[in-house]
C-alpha cells in the first residue's frame, strides 16, 4: 500500500468476478467510492481485512496487479440554488454541458426521517392530470408508483406531472432512460421554461446498468436539502423502479447470493422501502413527496417489484389504453390513492368527494353495460346513457392529456351528469345538486 494526499492506493487484487474485485486493505468504509484501473467502484462488503468492490462498468480487462485507490468517502452530491435546471449522472457530474456546479456537498443514502419529526400529509399537490387530482388525489409527503406497461406512455405522464404539478421544485431520477428519453425530457423542459425549478439525474440505457443504483439517492438526497433546510415543496419523479430493481438483480447475482422470488435479491423490500420512505412532510412545511414509475412485464400486478412496491407505497395509478376513445387514461378501477380522503373536500371544493365517487359509479354501471352488450342481452335506454357517459368521461376527464384545475374537474363532471342522466340517477346530495347542477 502506498499513500498520497491521504488517499489509499493497493495494487494487489486476490480475486476477480465479472462485476467485483477483493483485495486486502485496511482502514475502509462500507460505501465508500473507489477507482479500480481508472474505473470507479463502491465497497459492498468487509470481512475483517478482506474488502469486496463492485465495479460499476465491470471489470473485463482489470488485471490482478491494477490500481485501487480508496477516496475515503461514500458518493456525495453537491447541493445548491445552482442545480436548478441542470442535468446531472449517477455521480452527480453535469451531462448537460454546463460547467460544474458548486455547492455543499452531502453524502447520499442516509437513513429516513424520524417519525416523531414526521406531520400527518395534509396539503393538495395538484398535478393538472384530471384522472389523478379528481379520482386519485395526491397529498404532499406521500409515496405512491405509476404502474404501466413498457410500451405506454409513462415519460410523456412523468414530463407532465413535471410542468404542470404545484411544487417548488422537481426532481427526476432517470434509470435506463434510453437516449431519446432523456432528449425528450431535456427538450420538453427547456421548450416549456420550466427547468429553473426542475433538478435531472439520469442514467441511460449507454452508461452502465449498475449506476442506476445511485440515481434515487442523489436524487432524494437533493431534496432533502430543499425540503428540510429551505422548507420547500419537492416533487420526486422516479423512472423506472423495475430497471432499478433489474440492477440489484445483477448486483445480487454477480455477488452469488441466492435469488428470491422471480431472481429478485431477497433484499428486494427494504431495498425499495429505502428509497420510498424518504417521502415526507416535515412540520415546518417543506415536504417530499414520491411518484415512481414501475413498468410491468405483460401486465403482470403479482411480480415481486409491483407486489413488493404496492405494500410499501399508499395506493398506485394504473395506466391503461382505452380503445374507445384510443387514448392512454388513468384506470378509475385499478387505481387508489390512500391518502386523498385528507384534502379532498377540505382543500378542494365541497363537492369534491360525492362527484368522484358518482362518476366512478356511472363508468362502473357503463361497463355492466357492456358487458350485457357482448354477451347479447338488450341494453336499457339507461345503459345506453352510461355507456355514452363513460365515453365523455374517458375523453374529457380520464384521458392523460388532459390539463384543467380541479374546479374546472369538477364542473365537467356536472356537466356530463346533466347530459347523460336525470337528477334522481346521480344519487347526489340535494344541497349539491342545488349549487351545481348544469342545466
């Protein structure tokens, strides 16, 4: 072992595996950043003198005789005004062009906060996507994933929520965004001139798939300083969970520890539970609140990410294709949001809570409507209505580009009531139906 400028350098690896190297060293840290020939690494595992090393670009080609050289410190990212509008990758160095930003730098991946300095979630965060603030409201502090299909939209919802949500900052963590992903999102953010407010980390399907593990660290690491030390309201936008559960597969794997359920570490739940519990409302007023992305393989709701994901986060947004109106829409059936009970009505308007629970009834009696249809029973003249209803529901109300305030939600509702069906049908309260109803 040699020393210079208190850094550690060995060049002596005992053993090589296709993504780890060991060697004897002393006076390391679990986490701590590495170079291995150039290439840079983290340490995964210490027994006694022996550390192991994951090498984040693999290690073909690293020789026994390499260069290791211990940095002394876990990954940081450095934190400040000037990230704003910046994009950044797994390490937090700029991709965008951009010179390096300055800033105090902080360790990533710390623990959660404390319950006891934790407040109940009670503040609206409205993202202008009508099928979540009307039937799946999202409360500031709360954890909740976008479930959807490979081949649906999600980064086109994800750029929306991103311009169109009421926070004082965004954030996204990219995992294996291919590379017209993340030009979308460069050019999406910079065409609306949103990105003084929206902070980027991103990892491409180029870099390799390992780093994917830093990206929700640096990401919520950063708004944790927002939030907690400048009382902000941060939006996290993570995509995508599976690509990020993929990579502690192959972590897992090359580590030779025996896989769970569907090859998934047996880690897999705290693992998630890490990074979702750093949601949170501090009482001072600053908050962090999570919406991730975890993408299905056909469809499947029972694999152990999504299964695993829907017992720590509170509720979930499904993303379907309806082919009557051939747009993408948010699932009234499939999605739930626990939390929305606490602001809707209170911070919305009054009848908030009676229109969603009617529409999502109507649309409900509209699929018994067609289901009478294709197994060739008759329709009512009502069942006619419904399925006419749910028609308008899905374009006006459900349909993803959709892009109005809750209040104009609400009164396209009623509006559609009023078209559709008679008083006595939506079963409203009289007081309501008083106030609102269109004529």
């Amino acid at each position: 072992m040699t020393t210079k400028a208190f850094q550690r350098i060995y060049t002596k690896i005992t053993q090589i595996t296709k993504a780890t190297c060991t060697l004897r060293a002393t006076g390391v840290g679990y986490d701590e950043m590495a170079v291995v020939a150039g290439r840079k690494a983290q340490v995964v595992k210490i027994q006694g003198e022996e550390v192991t090393l994951q090498v984040f670009a693999g290690t073909e080609g690293i020789p026994t005789d390499a260069e290791v050289v211990f940095l002394g410190k876990p990954p940081t990212v450095k934190v400040g005004d000037a990230l704003s509008g910046r994009f950044f990758d797994a390490y937090g160095d700029p991709i965008d062009g951009g010179p390096a930003v300055e800033g105090d730098e902080r360790e990533i991946g710390g623990p959660s906060v404390n319950p006891v300095r934790r407040q109940q979630p009670s503040k609206l965060i409205a993202t202008g996507i009508a099928g979540i603030d009307l039937n799946n409201t999202i409360v500031t502090g709360q954890k909740i994933p976008f479930f959807a299909d490979p081949d649906q939209p999600y980064n086109e919802v994800m750029a929306t929520v991103a311009l169109r949500a009421e926070a004082d900052k965004i954030i996204l963590g990219g995992m294996g965004l291919t590379h017209d992903d993340y030009l979308y999102y460069r050019n999406t953010f910079d065409n609306a001139g949103a990105l003084d407010r929206i902070i980027s980390f991103v990892n491409t399907t180029e870099n390799p798939p390992v780093e994917r593990l830093l990206i929700p660290d640096m990401a919520l690491t950063t708004a944790e300083y927002f939030a907690y030390e400048h009382n902000q309201k941060v939006l996290v936008l993570l995509t995508d969970m599976t690509l990020y559960s993929d990579a502690l597969s192959i972590v897992s794997n090359r580590m030779d520890q025996i896989p769970s359920k569907d090859s998934m570490p047996g880690s897999l739940y705290s693992d998630l539970a890490k990074i979702y519990e750093k949601a949170v409302q501090f009482p001072e007023g600053g908050s962090i609140t999570i919406i991730a992305v975890t993408t299905l393989s056909g469809g499947d709701i029972t694999h152990a990410i999504p299964d695993n994901t829907g017992y720590i986060t509170e509720g979930q947004l499904f993303l379907r294709r309806d082919s009557d109106i051939g747009k993408v829409i948010v699932d009234p059936f499939r999605s739930l949001s626990r939390l929305k009970q606490l602001v809707i009505g209170k911070q919305t308007r009054e009848d908030h809570p009676q229109v969603m629970n009617t529409a999502v009834r109507l649309y409900a009696d509209a699929a018994n409507a067609k289901t009478k249809l294709e197994n060739g029973f008759d329709l009512s003249d009502y069942d006619e209505r419904a399925i006419a209803f749910a028609l308008d529901y899905s374009e006006k109300l459900l349909a993803i580009d959709v892009n109005i305030g809750t209040t104009k939600m609400l009164d396209t509702a009623w509006e559609l009531f009023a078209k559709h069906f008679n008083k006595s049908e939506v079963a409203i309260k009289q007081e309501f139906i008083d106030k609102y109803w269109k004529d």
